[in-house]
DNA sequence: CTCTGTGCAAACACTTTGCAGCTAA
DNA sequence: TTAGCTGCAAAGTGTTTGCACAGAG
C-alpha cells in the first residue's frame, strides 16, 4: 500500500482529533482503532478493508480482518472515512483528508485522483445546509480513462 | 417503484437514441435491453437491479435477474446508464437522465437528490478533458440526514 | 447462418452477524 | 466493574460465471 509524505506532527494533530472525536461519540479508543484510522491515513490510494488489513497486521499481528471491516464501517458512521463514490466490491475507504476529487472509469472501474483548486469549495445549497448536516462535499466525474479509449477504438 | 411523468415523445427519443448507441457498441437489440433500459429511465429513483427486474417483469414476465444484472453492467459500460455513487449493497442504478446531485446520508445511506442550478454545467478541468472522455460529472454530498441526526441527539 | 444474448444453476467474493472472552474507562 | 470491543466461525446477500439453447442481424 502506498504511503503519503505526512509528516510526524501533522500525523499526531489527526490522531488525537480522531480520538476526540471517538469520545464525542462514545466509542472505546482501542489500539486496533488507531491502527486502522493511522493506516488509512496514510495511505495515498483508496484501500480495501482488506489492504488495511495488511497494512495493520504489522502492528498487530493478530488483529481481524472481521474487525478492519467492522472498524472502517464504524469510522464511516462517525465522520472519520468516507467510501469512495461509484464503488463496486470491494468496498473502497478514504481518510477523507485533503481536497480531492475522483475520476471513475466506467469501464475498467480505475479510480484516478485529481485536485483542481476551483472545486475545493463549493458552496452547498441552502436549502440542503439547512436541513443536513453536510460533511463531505465531492466532485466526482465519470467516463472511459485513456487506457479503455485505446482498448475500444481497437475494437471497435 | 415510483414513476417519472415522461411524455410519450420523450421515452421514443431516448429509446431510439438508446437503440442507435446499441448499434454503435455493436450490440444486439433485444426485447429484454429494450425493456429494462425503459424500466430505468422511467424509474425516478435509483432502482436496485431487483426493482428493475420486478418492474421489467411485468412485461417480460420471464426475463431472470441474471439478465437484468447483466444488462444494467452493460448500459453501464456503454454510458446509458450509471452507478449511483456512494454506493453500498445492493448497487443502484440511475439513466443518467436530468442533472440532479445526490446527498447521502452516512449513517443510514439514504439517497436524498437535489438540484441546484449552478452544478448543472460545471467545468471539466482541461487536463482531465485531454486525457480522458468525461461523460457524467456530479457533484455529490454526505454527511447526516435530518432524521438521523435527530436520533443522534436523543442518544449522546 | 452465425454469433451474441439469455436463462438457469452453481460458484464467488465480500460483508454481516452471533457469541464468548477480553479490555478500555 | 461493566459496557463496549474483538476474534472466530458461520451465514448472508448480491454478483458473476459456465454452459446449452434461442433469437437478432
């Protein structure tokens, strides 16, 4: 799994305001929770539960892949990880940190990241704003990526 | 499931366009495209492939759901149809009809459309367009849906 | 006539659930 | 101490696949 440039502090300022948030909401902080919540934000990609798995099983090396599903689920209740848009199985997680936005293709499924400035603060609209509690605003496109434009001309 | 107040006009430019689409792809026609592709786009939600199937039934009575999956992944490749994002089990399905947004509701994932004017013609970033063919963009929001923020301050 | 699409049934992959022991607070 | 969490194993649920027949082009 690939790993982003956090640096230590930044890394420790999300940590416990991951943990504030767990007790805001009455949840335990138990080790195998910080685990999954620090592998996920570390990671560049969109892992599945099952990458997680692998990334935390190098710290506890008995921990569940029951219980890295059970805690993306639950982190996804809370704020703390979205799942990834137009997500077939496996299941897609994302720490939910920096403004990004997703490119899907709908061929072969990739998912290809991108910022473009502009789209990092839409304004939601009000009448949504007053009657939800938004937490996540996203820019999401979809189409053929280059790869399956190539596959298709050929074919076709 | 809930019907869309399509005029007759409408639903023959689609299913024609549909079927010219068909043929660029190389794909047959059959009676059971025809029929969920319809089914799809007269659905104001977003259909599961088992409400498509209940619906496509009426007329069809025995297409198998094997075929309406199958069927939904196709106009799904072709771009007749879309995944809804944010999707959990079981996959929603949508005709990619009118632009409208969608919020969803990270505790219960509830799907709540909108429509807001401004989303309607956002701008692909240029360098996104050169690469790759964009066919649907959204603008797509989570966060806590009125009734289950409700519960939330009866609980904590 | 040919080749794709369909229906059926079995196989799959991922996710969820129930329960007993464990642990954070 | 005690509610909530974890690990394990089993059950689900929706989706995919293989194959033989049927039907569109």
């Amino acid at each position: 799994m690939p790993e982003k440039n956090h640096n230590e502090s930044e890394l420790e300022v999300k940590l416990s305001e991951f943990e504030i948030l767990c007790k805001t909401k009455g949840l335990k902080i138990t080790p195998q929770r910080i685990a999954v919540y620090r592998a996920l934000i570390a990671s560049s990609c969109h892992p599945t539960a099952e990458e997680v798995y692998q990334q935390v099983r190098r710290d506890l090396s008995n921990i569940s892949l029951d219980t890295v599903n059970r805690t993306l689920h639950t982190l996804t209740e809370i704020g703390a990880a979205f799942v990834v848009e137009g997500t077939g199985q496996p299941r897609r997680y994302d720490g939910g940190g920096e403004g990004h936005q997703h490119f899907r293709c709908i061929k072969c499924g990739r998912i290809v990241d991108f910022h473009y400035e502009p789209f990092d603060n839409i304004t939601v609209p009000e009448l949504l704003d007053r009657q939800f509690a938004v937490l996540r605003k996203t820019v999401y496109f979809e189409g053929l990526c280059d790869v399956c434009m190539g596959t298709k001309q050929l074919i076709n």
